[in-house]
C-alpha cells in the first residue's frame, strides 16, 4: 500500500524562527506536494515537485522554500516563521502519468507563538 | 487560475437517505474532478473520481455526475452509513492537467443522523 509520512507531526515554533517539515514517501512517485489547511480554505498548494532537484511554486508559495534532495524525499522550510503560518500541513505524491490519485500523509499540525 | 466552489459547507441526513454534494468550477479546460474524504482528525483519501470524457460515473454507492456546459460536478451517497461522516472535498485539475496540480474547493461536512 502507498505510503507517505510526515515529520514532525505537531510542532510550536516562535515568530521568526526557522521551521523544517520533512515528506517521506515509498510509492516511488515522482510527483509529490505541499498544501496547507486552514478551516473554510480547504487546500492549498504551496509547493511541488515533478523531479528530485527540481521545485515548483503552488498558488501560495510566499513565506515558504520546498527542497527535494531524492525521489522520495520532499521538505517544506519556512526561513521566517510567522503567526499566519499557523495550520495544518499535509504532503502528498502521485504517480500523476499512470495514475492521478494524490496519496496524502497524516498531516503536521504547526503553530507559531 | 481554476477556482473550485463547494456549494455546500455542512450537510446533514439521515442514515439510510442520500446525500449530495455540489461543486462548480471556472476553468473550461479542466479535464479531471476528483473527490477525496478526510475523516474526523484523519488525512485525506481518494475516493471516486471523473474525468471530462464522460459525465456520469458510479462505484458502489457513490455517483458522480458531470454536467461540463455547466461547469458543475457532483458526489452523490446514496444509502448513507454512519462511516459516511467525514470532510469531503472536491477538487478540479485545470488546464492540460496542469502537471499534477489540483484545485480543492473549500469543503463539506456531512453529518449522518441515525
């Protein structure tokens, strides 16, 4: 079964510090993204990712630099960390030529004091 | 850009009746209409999908219609069951599929009263 996790998977950071999410996925999908959850927003894209070394904008991607060092592997980095960055994030991989089933993560819930 | 538009933001019914869950978008090339369903305190998963080649599509008891002249889409449950409550989410692909990218409306809460 596909397999996508998440780390942290809750974490309080301060206003103006740097925070690391981390993606790690066993579906060897090529495809992988970044979104974020905010009550009455759904979801937003906010970076991802077609080629390992290789990063794309989403629809929300200031405040926010995505990195991804191996096929399998996909982070969020937020260099600045401020209260309006408070939400739950979740990744996510397809397979998007065979097939276009996202396979999400359980989710990183990240408040910023 | 696509923009997504669930009509509805909660939904109640009763265990037993049918429930639907509408969604329009604004992206006449849009060619791909997922529905993915996020339980209480859970992640999301896929469950029913649609693309523009056809406009009505069923698995077990979950519908999906396409009406593409009017931009709309929609899940239809029918027989609803307790383990039917969740978020769910629709969501639209955009032009050319553009490269994996989806567009999810801002979801519905459906609530299954026995």
């Amino acid at each position: 079964e596909a397999a996508v996790t998440q780390s942290p998977r809750s974490k309080v950071a301060v206003t103006g510090g740097k925070v690391t999410l981390s993606c790690h996925q066993t579906n060897n999908h090529d495809y992988m993204y970044w979104y974020r959850q905010d009550t009455g927003h759904g979801l937003r894209l906010i970076h991802y990712s077609y080629v390992a070394d290789s990063t794309e904008k989403g629809d929300i991607p200031d405040g926010y630099k995505a990195s991804r060092p191996s096929q399998e592997n996909f982070s969020l980095i937020l260099e600045l960390a401020s209260l309006s960055q408070t939400a739950v994030y979740f990744c996510a991989s397809s397979d998007w030529d065979s097939s276009y089933e996202q396979y999400f993560g359980p989710g990183t819930r990240l408040t910023v004091l | 850009g696509e923009k997504v538009e669930q009509h509805e933001s909660t939904l109640s019914v009763r265990e037993g009746d049918s429930a639907v869950i509408n969604c329009t978008y604004t992206d006449t090339a849009s060619s791909y209409f997922p529905w993915y369903k996020q339980e209480a305190g859970k992640s999301l998963h896929f469950v029913i999908d649609i693309r523009s080649n056809v406009d009505r599509k069923q698995s077990q008891r979950l519908i999906v219609l396409l009406d593409k002249k009017a931009k709309r889409f929609s899940l239809h449950i029918t027989a609803t069951q307790p383990e039917d409550s969740a978020i769910y989410f629709c969501a639209a692909s955009g032009m050319n599929y553009n490269q994996g990218k989806l567009i999810f409306g801002q979801g519905t809460k459906l609530s299954i009263k026995p």
